[in-house]
C-alpha cells in the first residue's frame, strides 16, 4: 500500500460523550488528534468553543513517573532472574484499560516508593553521622570531656596546626610564652596535626600568640560531652541503629519483588491514560459541545464511521489539498518482506505526504548488497538462526525490534547465498580444517565457487558497479515517472532522459567501436537539452557547461561509491582467511577452532555493523538523491502503545 492515504477529520460533538468517544477512538486507533485551528473558529458564532477542555494529564504523568521509579527501585532491591528471550505478555483490551488494575499497581508502586524514600532519608543520615564520627577520630586519644575547656587554674586548648609544622619547635615556643605548657599530639594526617595543649589560665593569651605563628585554629566540634570516644561509641550505635531500619526497608521491598510484571502492566495502563487525556487537551469545547480536529486513515474509515456511528455527533472528512500535505501525517505499510526496510526510512526521514514510499524500491537492493558485502555462508546461518529464534521466542514489538530482526534475517538469506557463490563458510574454515586432519594443502581442496573475491576481484569490481548503475538508473526512472505524473515532461526529458540517452550512446560506441559517432550523438543530444529552464543565450550556455560538469562527475562519483561492495567483500574474506590460517599453524585441531571463531566472532562483529552502514549509506545519498522527498511527519494516532504487553482487540 506504501503511503497510506489520509483524510483531515472535523468532527462535533455532545460534551456528555468525550470520555467516550475518545475510548471509541482509542480502540479503533486510526485518528491522530491535532492542535485545531483556533482562527479558524473565531468567526460565525464560535467563540465559545474557544478554550482548552481540561485533562488530568498531570496527573496521569505523575503517576507515570511513580510506577517507572517503583519498577527501578524493584529491578534494584529484587532483580528478577529470566531467560535471554522473554515474549511479552497477552491481553484483552478491556483487561489492559482496567481502572481497578491500575489503581491497585498504583498503590503497590507508592508503597515501594515509600520504602525506597525511607532508604534515602537512612542514607542521608548514616552520611552525616559517618562525616561527624571522621571528624571525632582525630581527637579520639583525648580523655578530657569536650565540654570541659580547664579549670580555674588550667586552660585546656584543642586544635590544629598545618602537617608541615615542626612540633619540636612549636613545643619550644609554648614553653617560652607561657613558662610551663604541656602539649600532645593526639593524631597526624597528611594536612594536620591535631593538638592537645595545657595551659596556666594566666598564660592563655600568651600561649595563643604563640601558637598563631604556627598556624594553629580550635577544633570545631560542636556543642558535645562527653569524651571523644564516647562520643564515636554514641555514633556507631546509631548506624548499626540504621542499618538494622534499611535492613527492614529493603526486606520489605524484596518482598514485593513478584509485583514487577504488574507495575509494568500498570505502567502500560497508565501510558493509555496519557494517550486520552493528551487527546482530551486538544480538544475545543463551550461546555455542552466539544469540537475535534485531526487526521484519519482511509484504511480503517469503515470502523471509524461505525465506532462514530454510536454517538449524536458532526463529523466531515475530506482530501487533504495540496498545499496542506506538508502537515498531513504519513504511515508507510507495506508486505512482510518490504516492511523492515521501515527501520532506514525511519532513521533517514519519513517520505513526504504526497511522494514515493522508497521501501518496495529500496529493498531488494539493499539486502542484495548487504549479503555482497558480508557474503559468506557461517554468518549468514547466524543471521537467520539469530532472527528466527528471536521472532519466536521473543516476538519484539518495539519500535526499532520489529524491523531489525526480520531485516537481520532477510540479509542473512542473501549473505548465504552469496557466501555459496563465493565459497566462503566461515572464510575457508572446511579446507582449512580438512588440511590439518589429512595433510592436504587446503588450496587445493577448496569449496567449490562461482567464483573468487580474491582471485576474481576485478570482476567483482566490474559487477559491484553494474549494480550500482542499476540502483542509480531506477532512481533516475523513478524521477522521470515523478515529474511526468506532475506534468513536466519536458523537464523528464531534457533532466534524465537526455542522460539515460547519454549512457545508451556510450554503450552503443562499447559494444560497436563507433566512439566518433556516438560522441558526437552525446553532445548533440546534452546541446539540446541542457539548457532547457535558462533564459537567453548567455544562460541556456552556462547551463549546458554548468550541467555537464555537474551530471559527469556526479554520475562518476556516485557510480563509483559502489566499489565499496567489492572492498568490504574482499575485506570480510581476507580477514576470516587470515585468522583460520592463523589457527592452522598450531596444527592442532582444537587450538585451529578457538582461534578461528574468535577471529570470525570478531570479523562478524565488524562487519554486521560496517555492511549495514555502508549499505545504509549507498541508500541514503546514491539513491534517495535521485528521487527522494523526505520531511514526513510521523502519523501518531489515539492508539493502544504497550511496552510489556501485547494487546489482543
């Protein structure tokens, strides 16, 4: 079907119906509720429909992110042991829109929540109550209550001095100041030293003067009493205090561990709440009416008048025009085989409303180029085991899953097959290992071949742009077809018709020997067709010069961007061939497998990605330049969207 065909819904109807209605629609899902036109409203009377309809969308976010910390906070406290390939769970629809169901994973998730609260007050404290007992340490050899600061005839002073002080001097200075002093040091560390000094009370001042060139400062600990280390005692009683509370917290916790699968389906549930009340926020009403703009798709219209059929509502559907395309959504459907090539469209940008859906163009070239560029029989049986298995034990449903997975199977099957024209299982792992058991030279005992990337690799070259000329001559095709249907056929003519002539001359003088002829036939024909759109003399020349230039090295270029089939077929071979023949020189049949599956485990590695990025590449530019016209916006509709469970209508 490629671009779906869409129609702009307008749509009025009794306020009483909205929770309703949008349920309908939710069900049906083929409406993208958009922003209306308030201008367009302003006039004949509809003033008061000119204000928001109010939603709790909120709310329903809030709850959200309440389920989406719960889930974090479980997959912490109780991770959830599971196989490699878990399918999602099944569900009715009315299952899935369960307000009960909803509220009641709510509710689990806030008292989750509200352990995992309770844990980070914990935390907080055992961090402050940790920071108060390091800073006690130092002063732990102090066996003077800190509340004490002397007596009537003794001043006892606590502080520091820098690491670098010199204590030997400093103890001199104290005994000069202040006749007799007694100072002791309590503990050192790499910054400070950390000071007990007593004093005759007559001689404080005299004694702090002294210590002020050393550069000495009071302890600062608070308000305690107590000795230091009773003090330290007091603290580590408080968070064992605490470790035995989080202890609890966490415990109860892990007991609600088998709660996750239905905070993932209350996370479900809620993303539809979303869904509705970002509908309800798009909506225009005065009350006792409510007035509703979008898109419909023309696919599901039947189910869509029917659902709408129930209610005592106004509703026009009409052609998008021209100039409206621009904001027309667009949907891309296609069959099982075109459908993964979603994924490049999707990460390139969506066709406008309006053009060509590349997908049916696109793919056979892209998986025939994928498996080109890998072409070897091993990783093509790892494509397609991997793909199978994951779409049957697994069935992903994500945006990205479901078109990577069959798209990896779809270039396995042609990186097999060209790995059997090519001989190359696993590089040339079979003669290698026959060679180490029998003594043959593997050379001479090869897989059988259409041919060589090795030996034959000119006529790889040769055939890589053969397939590039063909990619590149649909592309023109497309264009000219393009332009015809828009009614420019001159422009069809003299653009890509005049070069498709170009190239058919250029084969004739190949296949004949007439170059003469044949260039001037070339020039003859771009004479006459290049300037066509310029005005006068002078501009109709430059166009001539200008599109000649332009069209013969970009065709070159472009032509030639397809050698990299060859270069990374070659690349792929000589690695895989490099690592078995590496695991050969043991002579060892065990010690030749583990280094040649290493070395191919990497090589795969490197080139499942490299193929899809050279191949997304060649798609991108080589191809899409011809005829592409990308800037659609994607078609969102009030739709059921599950990230763990799927939905059976």
């Amino acid at each position: 079907m490629a671009i779906v065909k869409m129609k702009r819904l307008q749509l009025i109807a009794l306020a009483k119906d909205r929770d309703a209605l949008l349920s309908e629609l939710l069900h049906v899902g083929c409406v993208e509720v958009r922003e209306p036109e308030e201008e367009a409203l302003a006039g004949d009377g509809n003033a008061a429909l000119l204000h928001r309809d109010a939603s709790a969308l909120a709310e329903a976010r809030s709850d959200l992110t309440g389920l989406q910390h719960a889930i974090e906070v479980l997959g912490k406290y109780a991770p959830q042991k599971k196989g490699l390939f878990n399918p999602r769970a099944r569900m009715g629809e009315a299952e899935l829109l369960d307000g009960a169901a909803r509220r009641a994973a709510l509710d689990k998730a806030e008292a989750i929540n509200g352990h995992a609260r309770a844990i980070g007050q914990l935390n907080a404290r055992e961090t402050r109550i940790n920071a108060d007992r390091l800073a006690l340490e130092p002063w732990s050899g102090c066996d003077v209550p800190l509340e004490v600061k002397g007596t009537a005839k003794a001043s006892l002073l606590l502080g520091t001095v820098p690491a670098t002080a010199d204590f030997a001097a400093l103890a001199g200075a104290l005994d000069e100041a202040a006749g007799a002093a007694e100072v002791r040091e309590l503990s050192c560390d790499r910054e400070q030293r950390y000071l007990e000094i007593i004093v005759h009370s007559a001689c404080r001042q005299e004694t702090l003067d002294a210590l002020r060139g050393y550069g000495f400062s009071f302890a600062q600990l608070k308000d305690l009493s107590g000795t230091a280390r009773e003090n330290i005692q007091a603290l580590e009683r408080e968070l064992d205090e605490i470790s035995k509370e989080r202890n609890a917290e966490v415990q109860a916790i892990s007991a609600m561990g088998s709660c996750m699968d239905e905070l993932k389906t209350g996370l479900d549930r809620v993303e539809q709440v979303i869904a509705t009340e970002s509908a309800k926020e798009r909506l225009l009403t005065g009350g006792s009416i409510l007035y509703l703009e979008g898109w419909a798709s023309v696919p599901e219209l039947p189910a869509l008048e029917k659902a709408l059929a129930k209610f005592d509502c106004a509703y026009e559907l009409t052609e998008p025009k021209e100039e409206e395309y621009p904001d027309v959504p667009v949907e891309l459907r296609n069959g099982k085989l075109v459908r993964p090539m979603n994924m490049v469209t999707d990460m390139y940008s969506l066709p406008a409303y309006g053009s060509v859906d590349p997908n049916p163009l696109m793919a056979p070239f892209f998986i025939v180029f994928y498996g080109m560029m890998m072409a070897d029989m091993g990783y093509g049986l790892i494509m397609m085991i991997l793909s199978a298995v994951i779409l049957l034990k697994a069935k992903p449903n994500g945006a990205t899953m479901r078109y990577m997975i069959p798209l990896m199977g779809l270039c396995g099957i042609s990186t097999f097959i060209w790995g059997f024209l090519t001989g190359g299982f696993f590089g040339d792992l079979i003669p290698q290992m026959r060679g180490i058991l029998t003594g043959v030279d593997p050379e001479s005992v090869p897989l059988w071949a259409l041919f060589s990337p090795l030996d034959d690799a000119l006529m790889v070259l040769v055939g890589s742009l053969v397939l590039g000329v063909l990619q590149i001559f649909t592309g023109m095709i497309i264009s000219m077809v393009k332009q015809i249907k828009r009614g420019e056929t001159m422009a069809a003519i003299c653009n890509e018709g005049a070069w498709f002539a170009v190239f058919a001359c250029a084969g004739v003088a190949a296949a004949t020997g007439l170059v003469t002829p044949m260039i001037v036939v070339m020039l003859v024909i771009l004479a006459l067709t290049q300037g066509y759109g310029k005005k006068g003399i002078v501009g109709k020349v430059m166009g001539i010069f200008g599109s000649l230039y332009n069209n013969i090295t970009g065709y070159f270029s472009d032509i030639m961007s397809y050698s990299r089939l060859m270069a990374l077929m070659l690349a792929g071979a000589v690695v895989a061939q490099v690592f078995n023949k590496l695991g050969a020189i043991t002579g060892n049949v065990f010690f030749f497998f583990i280094i040649a599956m290493i070395g191919n485990a990497l090589n795969f590695a490197l080139n499942i990605l490299g193929c899809f990025v050279h191949d997304m590449r060649l798609q991108c530019l080589e191809f899409f330049g011809r005829f592409y016209e990308d800037g659609g916006k994607p078609f969102r509709p009030l739709n059921i969207n599950t990230k763990y469970v799927d939905v059976e209508k």
